[in-house]
C-alpha cells in the first residue's frame, strides 16, 4: 500500500465551478499535510498545509483534513483555467520525511 | 534571487556514463532533499540531509551518492548511468527544525536527466 493515494485524473471541471481534490494515507502517525500545484514542466509549488482536524481557507483554496479518516482534500472555488495542473498531495510523519501521491491532473475547461 | 537553484536545467548522457547535479538554496535552510519524478509524476525522496548530515536513504543504488559540502548545497554524483535513471531530479529545503510542527518544502527548477 502506498502511502499517500489520489486519483490519477483526469479530473474536468467547467470554468466557474468547483474542483474537488481527494488524498488518502496510510499511516496514522501522519502529522503534517500539503497540497502543491506543478504545472507541465516546473516544479511543485505549495498552496496550503494543513495539521488540524477541519477546514483551512487561503482565497479560492479550502484544505480539509479529517484524520480519523485519514483522509485530505482541497477546493477551488470559482476554478479558473489557470488553476489547470497536476496537484501533489503530500503528508510528513516523520522528521524531515514528506511523502507525495502521484498527483491528480486538473482541466479547467473555458 | 532564486531561493532554491539547480544546475543544470537539462542533461542528456549515455549509458555507463558519470554525471553530477548540484543544488544551491539561499533560504537559510537546515535540511535539503533530492527527489526523483518519473515520467508519470510520482515525487519519490531519494535522500534528505540535515546540517551536512545525512539522514534519510530511501533504498537508492549506491551508483547515485550525494554531497553536501555544507548546508547550502547538496549535490548529486550518479555513476554508470542506467535508462531506468531517465527522470525529473527535484532537490528542495526546508527549515527541518526537530520538533517543529509543520515544515514546509521549497523546491528547485528540476533537472531533467536523459539517458540514451
């Protein structure tokens, strides 16, 4: 089993409307979680951290973490076809340690 | 200035060949990583060192060394070059204060390694 899991995508969403980007993990000593956007060719790019249970609002970004679900995920309202990339969810458990899913491609379609 | 550096960009090679990738970060950063994307996006850490020590190995042949001649830099020495060793290479800092509760990674431009 992995450690961090997302759904590969595609995933499309009309412009306007908003996409939902689900994470699991797999350990529960998990205390740290990110979601980066990279686009094709550059490198990740952080867009919000998250550790308690709930919601976390940064402008068109929402993270929501349960943890007795061990379970994370990220909206965008309002999606722009800007916000098309592959989002990375990544969790820390250890020190220094961060492990990535395989990222979840976005389509913003205009 | 770029807060996290790699050079170089691009690097095309052939099998059994040497090459080297360093990385540079001016973020005043303790702890600095190499990762490895393959081609379908999967971010695996390779190596990860704190003030020039190195503390995580994830079970990388040992053709591929790192070096870090002090806390800024960390570079990447991969020996007898494989295809299989065709990626993006990410190297990232971060505070990596013990006992901190959240640390947040930044990451380089990426060096995209072809091997022929």
């Amino acid at each position: 089993q992995k450690e961090v899991e997302q759904n590969s995508g595609p995933l499309s969403v009309p412009e306007g409307a908003i996409a939902s980007l689900n994470c699991t993990y797999s350990d529960r000593v998990s205390q740290s979680f990110f979601w980066y956007r990279q686009y094709s060719g550059k490198s990740p790019e952080l867009i919000m951290s998250i550790y308690s249970n709930g919601d976390k609002e940064d402008g068109r970004f929402t993270a929501q973490l349960n943890k007795a679900s061990q379970y994370v995920s990220l909206l965008i309202r309002d999606s722009q076809p800007s916000d098309s990339a592959t989002y990375l969810c990544a969790v820390n458990r250890d020190f220094n340690k961060f492990y990535f899913g395989s990222g979840t491609k976005l389509n913003v379609k205009p | 200035d770029t807060a996290v550096s790699q050079t170089p960009k691009y690097l095309v090679t052939q099998m059994g060949n040497d090459k080297s990738i360093k990385c540079e970060q001016n973020l005043g950063h303790d702890t600095m990583y190499w990762y490895k994307q393959d081609s379908k996006k999967f971010l695996k850490i390779m190596f990860s060192y704190n003030n020039k020590e190195l503390i995580i190995n994830e079970t990388v042949p040992n053709r591929f060394s790192p070096k870090s001649p002090d806390k800024a830099h960390l570079n990447l020495h991969i020996n007898s070059l494989e295809l299989g060793d065709s990626a993006v290479y990410f190297c990232a800092s971060s505070h990596g204060l013990a006992g901190a509760r959240v640390d947040t990674q930044y990451f380089g431009p990426g060096t995209r390694l072809t091997v022929l």
